[in-house]
C-alpha cells in the first residue's frame, strides 16, 4: 500500500476526515498480537504523522475526543509474557495543536511493546 502507510495495513476503524485528529492503526500483513502496530495521526484527513518513531505492539486506542486521542500502551514486568502485561497501561493523551500533534505524557520506555 502507497501512501503514509508503507507497507502497513490500515485498521481505519478510528479514522474520521470530519475531525480534528483522527487516526489509521497500521498493522503488519499477516500480523500476530506481538507484531509491530503504528498509530498514524489526521487532522481533517490530512496525515500528520505517527505516534512514535518506533512501531509497537501491545496497545490500544482507548479514546477519541475532540481533538485529543488517548492510546493505552500495555505495561510490562519483567517476565511477563507477550501476551499477559501485569502493570497498569501507561496512558498517553495526543493532543492536536493547531500546528502538529503533541503528546501530553510520556510514552512507555524502549522495552515496552517494542
């Protein structure tokens, strides 16, 4: 697929030209629950970009408002297996600022869902 996606599938289940940020979930071909996923931002339509620099895997959209999105990011223990994180989300809200998308909140660590 062409486009801001690459070689990502599209899950536009999220998406809504008529709002102010909306989004894509971009998922690899033939994908598992632990392969990588990214979140791909619109304002209007038009891309504005991803979520992260690095796809991850293990969250999910927990909210639309306005123009703010609220991902939940999976928490994980060491040892905690892929499928089973046994901390609480790490919840990060992006928030649309008349310019670019800025997240309010930090996104998990590196070797969280990574």
């Amino acid at each position: 697929m062409s486009g801001p996606y690459g070689h990502w599938v599209p899950e536009t289940g999220f998406y809504d030209p008529g709002r102010p940020l909306s989004v894509v979930v971009g998922m690899t071909p033939g994908a598992s629950s632990t392969s990588p996923e990214q979140v791909f931002f619109f304002h209007f339509g038009r891309y504005v970009g991803p979520a992260t620099s690095q796809p991850r895997f293990a969250f999910t959209i927990a909210g639309i408002t306005g123009d703010t999105v609220t991902v939940a990011y999976s928490h994980y223990q060491p040892g905690d297996a892929d499928c089973c994180p046994s901390l609480p989300d790490y919840i990060v809200r992006f928030h649309w600022t008349g310019k670019a998308v800025t997240p309010l909140g930090q996104a998990p660590p590196p070797d969280q869902g990574m």
